[in-house]
C-alpha cells in the first residue's frame, strides 16, 4: 500500500498515440503499434549482476531525460508473516520512513525532497517495494539513503515509533476496509478462500489483535529476517553512467553482511473456497455481489488466458456482461471483471451491482450463464482479437514511465528470475488461442466459486 529492452525496437520508438489512447477503443491506432511491434523483440535493455552478499542489482541507462529511479524490491510480503504476527509486511512500509542513526525521524524525506525528489512504497501479499525518483545528481544520495536504511533501520528501531506506526496503520485499516463502503469484502475474502495457515489467508492490512500483539523484538526480528541484500533487488534506471554506479554500488551495498533466508514451506493452494458463501451488512445504498475462483499463478499457464477471459467478459461497453447487463437489459450499474495475478497462485474475480430491477441472485445467474456460453462456444475472433489488442497497448503505455519499468524488471525477476521477460510476458497474449481461452473459461464453474454478497443495512441497524 502506498506511504502518504538490448537490440531490437525500444519504448521510445512506440508511435505517440499509446499515451493519448482510451482502452475502450483501442482500436483506433492498435494497427500502427502492431505493426511497429512485430518487427522485432520488445525490450528494456538492461545489466544484471550479483554483489558477494547476495544483493541482486539490475542497471537500466536511459539519458532520455535528466532523471533517475532507484527501485529496491524486497522478497517479503504479508506471505511470509508467522501466525499472529500478520500485518508486519505492511507495518515495516511505514516503519521504513520512520529514520535511521544517520538519518534520524523524518530526515529521509526531509533530504530528497530538499533536493527535488521524492518516494513511495507499496505491499503486496508477494513483495515490498520501495522507490525514490529524483534529477540525475541525485543518485549518490538516493542510493547511500537506501543502503543506510537497509543496513541501520533495525538498530534506530524504538518503541516509540512502533507505538506510533502501528496506529497510522491500523487507522488505514479503519479508512480503507472497515468504514469504507464495500471494504469488508477485502478483509473476509483472505479466510474464504484459503485454509488456516496458508500464506494467503490473512490479509495485508492486518488485524488490531495482531498488530497490537507486536512487540520491539518482533519488529526487530523480522527486519533482521527479512530485509537482507539476499532478499532484495535493486534497479537503478535513468540518466547515469554505469561505469561510475558500479563501484559507488559496491561501496555503499557491499559491505552489508550476508544473510540465509529462512526455508519456506511448501504450499498447496486448495481448488474450492473454504467457504462458499458469505452474507455481509454494509452502511451502503447499493448492494454488491463478488464472485471468485482460484485460479492459476502469476505467469503460469493459464495465467494471461483469464486476463483474456476478463477483457472477454466484462473489459468495456462492448464486452459480454456489460453490454447484457448494463446497456441491454438494465439490470446492473456496473460490471467488472479481473485476473488478480499473485506469486503462488491467484484469484479471479467478478463484481458488479445491480440496478432497482435487478437482483444479486439475479445477475449472478446471468453472470454463470454467460460464463457457460464462453466455456461451451469459446470468443469470437473479434472478440480474441480485441482483448488481445488491449493488453497489448497496455503493454506500451506500461513502458513510457521510467519508474515502471523499473519496477517492471524487478517484478519478472522475482516472478521468473529474469528481468528481461518483457517479450515473453507479451507472447503469453499473442500466442492465446480461442481454445486456451476457452478452456480457462471452463474452469470457472459454480461448484469451485466463492460468493461474497453486500446487503445494504436496514435503517437503524448498526
């Protein structure tokens, strides 16, 4: 959650529509960004070794502009969080902008913003990211900044801070879930669909009960686990030379002690929710119903079909469910459809609200219908050729932005082990048949979904 390609054609060569283009009618320039794309290999170019401790670093020069992005993803989510401790993944986000020895309180924002740049993070179930964008000069600070903080944070760590933190964090809890409109879903979906124990089951947020449980030496411990060169990868992107970065990287990353990982066990995703329905109450006019299935990992087989699947369904005025149940038949005000693509195994999702003249069970009905049809009859080839045709602009537009892809090349590395899997990632969706497409379709049956429905609160209810 948020704080406060080598030879062949590159990014700055994709024709100037892809930042002007609408998803919806991707049609309208898709033909001239094909035609660029298929003459050679999309690629961010790029250098990738190892430092003696462990620490994975990745050099993407680009001189386009005066800029730089320093991009530390570490190998820790809410996954890797022991029984009763959850939360910890998403409380060290925060605890990370709380100082060092060095760089007491707020001094770490405090000197890049005095210089021009600036920072964010965010926390998955997989994998924290933390990245700081500024002009070129500013990369020897950002890098000594990141580098202090990974080997001094745990030392300068106070209960003082813990106590503060841990508040801010479960206040977003409060704000983001709890008194949110709909936001319940997020934090029973974890215990629905996963068993006890499962490194999905709980959610990132955390529970008070957890959170508050934390003690100094919790905190302590699982930095000392966790945010280690072994168990992280550094991507600097932008104007540098990489003659020059190469030792400053050696100097300021490569005394840090080497540290093992902790094994991580084996895991068994389960086929079937746990439940298969849960009834909520929500303080919300509009009720909601969330369909889900399991469904295959992050760049497995499988994977970009449902991406194709959801596009297929529900990406657009055009698609299936939106154009029966919102355009034709009036019965919801919207639809959407998603591939929630995850590091052990993922998530399809459907959700929607209906109009007056609709019903959960209703559209629901229509919903397992349509998706019957798609599984039964495959796409049209319309159909194939515009879902394909979105991801691929949204391939495009993913490579204009220097901080994405320099989260990019760290994403593939740790999904794949190879930051360049740019082309290949791509090829998932062009080698896509209506039959693969179909055949994802046919895995989302109702004896393997979870349903999750939203009732409005009846008045005075609390």
């Amino acid at each position: 959650m948020p704080k406060h390609i080598s030879s062949g054609m590159s990014f700055q060569s994709a024709p100037t529509c892809v930042s002007q283009i609408n998803p919806l009618t991707v049609e309208v320039c898709v033909h001239l960004l094909l035609a660029s794309m298929t003459a050679s290999a999309i690629e961010i170019p790029f250098e990738q070794y190892q430092l003696d401790n462990g620490l994975n670093v990745i050099l993407h020069p680009d001189p386009a502009l005066p800029q730089v992005v320093v991009n530390l993803w570490y190998g820790v989510g809410s996954k890797d969080e022991v029984e009763g401790r959850s939360g910890f993944a998403h409380l060290f986000e925060h605890l990370m902008f709380m100082g060092t020895t060095r760089l007491p309180d707020s001094g770490f924002d405090d000197l890049m913003e005095s210089h021009g740049g600036w920072n964010n993070a965010w926390t998955s179930e997989d994998a924290t990211d933390y990245y700081d964008v500024g002009p070129s000069n500013l990369l020897s600070t950002l890098l000594w900044m990141e580098a202090d903080r990974m080997d001094g944070l745990a030392g300068a760590m106070t209960q003082e801070k813990l106590d503060l933190q841990r508040e801010v964090v479960r206040n977003e809890r409060r704000q983001t879930s709890e008194d949110a409109p709909y936001g319940e879903v997020w934090l029973v979906m974890p215990e629905m669909m996963y068993p006890a124990g499962h490194p999905y089951g709980h959610t990132v947020i955390g529970s008070h009960e957890d959170l508050q449980a934390g003690t100094l030496d919790d905190v302590v411990g699982f930095f000392n686990t966790w945010y280690t060169p072994g168990n992280a990868s550094l991507v600097i992107a932008g104007d540098f030379d990489p003659a020059a970065v190469r030792p400053l990287v050696q100097q300021l990353f490569g005394g840090l002690s080497p540290v093992a990982l902790p094994a991580r066990p084996e895991v068994v995703t389960p086929d079937a929710p746990i439940t298969s329905l849960v009834e909520l109450t929500d303080s919300v006019q509009i009720p909601q119903s969330v369909m889900l299935w399991h469904s295959p990992a992050a760049m497995a087989p499988g994977d970009a079909d449902l991406d194709l699947v959801s596009s297929i369904l529900a990406g657009g005025r055009s698609s299936r469910l939106y154009s029966r149940l919102v355009h034709e038949e009036g019965l919801a005000l919207e639809v959407d459809a998603g591939q929630y693509s995850q590091l052990l195994s993922s998530l399809f999702v459907i959700e929607f609200k209906p109009t007056e003249s609709g019903s959960l069970e209703g559209v629901e009905a229509i919903i397992a219908e349509e998706i019957a049809r798609l599984a039964a009859e495959g796409p049209t080839d319309e159909e194939l050729s515009r879902a394909r045709n979105q991801y691929e602009v949204a391939f495009l537009q993913g490579l204009e932005s220097l901080q994405q892809r320099a989260s990019k090349l760290n994403r593939y590395n740790y999904l794949t082990g190879d930051p360049g899997y740019l082309q290949a990632d791509l090829d998932r969706y062009r080698s896509a048949t209506a039959q693969s497409v179909q055949a994802a379709a046919a895995a989302l049956t109702p004896e393997r979904m979870g349903l999750i429905r939203v009732h409005p609160e009846e008045e005075g209810e609390e």
